[in-house]
C-alpha cells in the first residue's frame, strides 16, 4: 500500500519546518506559531534567479535612481526622498491605525501629477473604497482600483493597465495558486510578495504593500517580508491619539532614522510640520510635575511635555503608572533620587505621562523625569522657559546625550531661554545663542536651577 504523504509543520512567522509539531519555534522562538501543511503545500520561489558576471566595483555605474515624489512632504522624506521605480515598500501597522488612509491619499497625489496609479484591495468592497475616497477628496482620473485577492489575476489586470504604482492592500489577504495553504499563512505571504517583487523588478513598477502587525508588534511573516522587500515603513501610534508616526525601519534607497508625523482628521491624514509645536499645544500653564525634554527620534529632534504626579498613596501598596515612558525606568530613577538626593517616594503614587501618545525610548529623557518627579513631589513648578536633557547614572551624574546642538536649536525655535544639561555636552552645544545653556555634572544641582 503506497504511503500518505507524511504532513510537515511549518513556523507561521519564520518559515521554520519540524516533522513533528512543537510548542515553540525552535528558530524564531515563537510560541504556537507551527500549522500542519502537506508537503505539496511547500513554499516555492518562482522568482528566477538572476546573476551577472563579476566586474570590478568602479565600473559598476551607479545611476541616481530618479525619485516619485507625492508632494506629501513628510511621506517623501520617509521614503528616502522618495519613492524609487521598481522598488517594493513593505507598509506595517496594526489594524485601524490609518494604513489604507495614507496609501489612498499618497497614491491620489501621485495620480494628479498624471502618473497611473493602481489600488488593489483584499479586504473592503470598491463600495467602500470609493466612501473613504470620497471622504479624502479623491477624484484623479489616472487612479484605478480593483477589488481581488488572487495574485496571478491581479498581476494579469496590472499589466493591462501598466501603471506606475501599485498598491497591495493587504498582503495577507492575497492568494496564490503556488501554494495549497490558506490566505495569511506564511507560504501564501512568502510565495505572493515574491510574485509582486518579481512584477516589480521585471517591469520597474514600484509596488506599497500593506501588511497587519500581529498584537506582538510583528508583521505576520515578518522576517520573510523584511528580507525579501527594500524598504520596510511601520505607522504606529496610539489609536486613541490623533498622532501618527511613519517611520523607516528599513531602506536600501535611504536612511532609516526618517520619520514622519501625520495627524488623523476628519478628512484624512494631514502631515504636521512642526511637530514640537503640535505636542506642546496644550501644554498646561506653569503646574508643578510638568517640564520639556527634546526627544530625538532618528535625527529629528522633537519637544515633549512629560508630567509626573506624586502624592501620598491612601493604599498599603504605592501604585507606579507610566504611560509613554518605561515604568522600569521610572523605578530606577525613583531609587537614584532616594538613595543620592534624600527624597524619598517609597510611600507614594507615582504617575508618569507623555503628553501626545508619544513613547520616549532615549536615556536621554532621564533628566526631564527626575526633574517632573522632584517638581511634583514639592509641588513647584518648573521654568516654563526651560527644557533638559541628559541621561541618569546609579550614581546620581549627569551624562552626555547624543546630538545636543539639534536638540537645543529646536528649543530655540520655539521660544525656550534656558536649557540644563550635561556639563560633557556643553563642548559640541556652543553656537546657539539666544539660549543659556547650564551645564550639570550631578542632579544635586538640579534643585536650585529649576526653582530659584
Ligand atoms: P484605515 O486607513 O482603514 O486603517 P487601516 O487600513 O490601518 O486598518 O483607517 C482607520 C481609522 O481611521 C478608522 O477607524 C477611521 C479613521 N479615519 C478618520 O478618522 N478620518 C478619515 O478621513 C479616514 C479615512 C479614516
Ligand atoms: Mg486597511
């Protein structure tokens, strides 16, 4: 009797492949992320390979790839200055962040330049399409959409229409007849970007794939997609907020410390050009616990309002809250200022909270939350024209922080007059008037600077 065809497992976010099924992926270390599959359902690669015989690097030419530009400024800029024909852009974020929103509208700005644009969607009817796209103010004659989720179709209807633009709405949704698995699973999003990449390349169309972000943060398939696509942009943000934040993680055309802040409206997503500003609108007048740190996120300085709350806890247990900013931090720099300056919060409430939705990841913020958590716990205010950066050792001294003249040039840009930081830092900070810089070496001497 001729054998069945023994089934494989097959890691759902690495492609990894077991005989038999275990609980954790040995390679990716994800927990229950292997499914049965027949073997006929393998991945394959229908991309050929392509080589070229070796040459010496100088005679390589090396062409300046001419960019499409939207004209959404921070969407450009994002994109390495923009976007590179026959290149694939891989665009993550979890569901409802504004994905469709951004693709839509980018892809309408490159339509009214007269560019073909192609949208193609996997998840929503043209019905609804055209309801967000009247929401947008869309009406480009050289904007096509399709409805579909089978990629040898979509492939078939691009090349009809040649465009310049594609846009894949979602990877996950799409299905090809390569591979017997379900849509979503990782050869189906393998073997369906690789056919895009191949349509790409062959035919020099840049192609935006929009991918999901599974709860753990990852892009279902998330190091297949990474390796195979040129660049990866995730939008995050904090769906209760109206920030978002599209941000480079990987680009072989360009930087990848890019990012742009857009603002969810009414009528689609606005870019914001002045994001310090936007952050600090509401800032409250001169209340103690709040004070301005420029935080940098890749090479773009950006001025936030942290808050700290302190008082005595009702409850046996102390509560530490931190919004926007790691909680384990905050405990660190509790302990910092217990064991050094004698303020002692072990019987107290602790709230911390990032104005705007954003997450400060920089060590460089240290000193804009002991000096909120100092101003609450006496309940002082701070300067309202004054701004700190610099990181916090056990010991209690200030460190230097990366790209000081940036961060203090954007302070002065808008209207701060005094700004404390690390005494190493003032060296590379000399040039910017109009604003006192005081330099610290310990936040023993921060008391007498932030209230006179
Ligand atoms: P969407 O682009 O559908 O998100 P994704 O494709 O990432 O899942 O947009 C999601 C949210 O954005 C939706 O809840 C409604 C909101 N939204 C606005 O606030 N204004 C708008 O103009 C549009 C089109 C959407
Ligand atoms: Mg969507």
């Amino acid at each position: 009797m001729p054998k069945a065809p023994k089934s494989i497992f097959l890691c759902q976010q690495c492609g990894y492949q077991s005989p038999k099924w275990l609980g954790r992926c040995p390679d990716c270390g994800q927990w229950n992320s292997l499914v049965e599959t027949q073997p006929g359902g393998q991945i394959t690669t229908s991309r050929k390979a392509v080589s070229t015989p070796p040459q010496p690097i100088v005679s390589v030419s090396s062409r300046p790839a001419s960019r499409l530009k939207s004209g959404i400024g921070e969407f450009d800029r994002t994109l390495g200055g923009g976007l590179v024909p026959g290149s694939m852009v891989l665009v993550g974020g979890e569901p409802g962040i504004g994905k469709s929103t951004l693709i839509l509208q980018a892809l309408d700005r490159y339509a009214r330049q007269g560019l073909k644009v192609l949208y193609v969607t996997g998840e929503e009817s043209l019905e609804q399409v055209k309801l967000r796209a009247d929401r947008l103010s869309i009406s480009s004659e050289t904007l096509f959409v399709m409805a579909g989720t089978s990629v040898e179709e979509i492939l078939q209807r691009a090349q009809q229409v040649d465009p310049k633009i594609v846009a894949v709405d979602s990877i996950q949704t799409m299905q090809t007849e390569a591979v017997g698995s379900v849509p979503g699973s990782i050869g189906q999003v393998r073997e369906g970007a690789s056919l895009f990449m191949g349509y790409a390349k062959g035919t020099g169309t840049s192609v935006f794939l929009v991918g999901h972000v599974t709860k753990e943060g990852a892009i279902a398939g998330p190091k297949i997609l990474e390796h195979m696509v040129d660049t990866v942009l995730y939008f995050e943000g904090d769906a209760a907020y109206l920030y978002r934040i599209l941000r480079a993680v990987k680009n072989r055309y360009g930087s990848t410390n890019e990012i742009g802040v857009f603002e969810m409206t009414e009528q689609g997503l606005r870019e914001v050009l002045n994001p310090s500003s936007a952050f600090l609108q509401d800032r409250s007048e001169a209340v103690s616990g709040s004070v301005v740190v420029p935080y940098m996120e890749g090479t773009r300085p950006i001025l936030v309002e942290i808050q700290a709350l302190v008082g005595p806890s009702p409850f046996g247990v102390p509560r530490r809250t931190a919004v926007g900013v790691d909680p384990n931090r905050i405990s660190l720099l509790v302990a910092v200022l217990g064991k050094r300056m004698g303020i002692e919060m072990g019987d107290q409430d602790i709230f911390v909270n990032v104005a705007g939705g954003l997450k400060l990841q920089e060590p460089a913020c240290d000193l804009g939350i002991i000096a909120a958590l100092m101003s609450s716990y006496l309940n002082k205010a701070v300067d309202q024209a004054m701004m700190l950066f610099g990181e916090v050792g056990l010991g209690g001294e200030v460190r230097r922080a990366s790209h000081p003249r940036l961060r203090i040039k954007e302070a002065e840009k808008l209207g701060f007059s005094k700004c404390v930081l690390s005494k190493s830092n003032l060296g590379d900070s000399k040039g910017v008037a109009g604003i006192k810089l005081l330099g610290i070496d310990t936040i023993l001497d921060l008391p007498q600077l932030l209230f006179e």
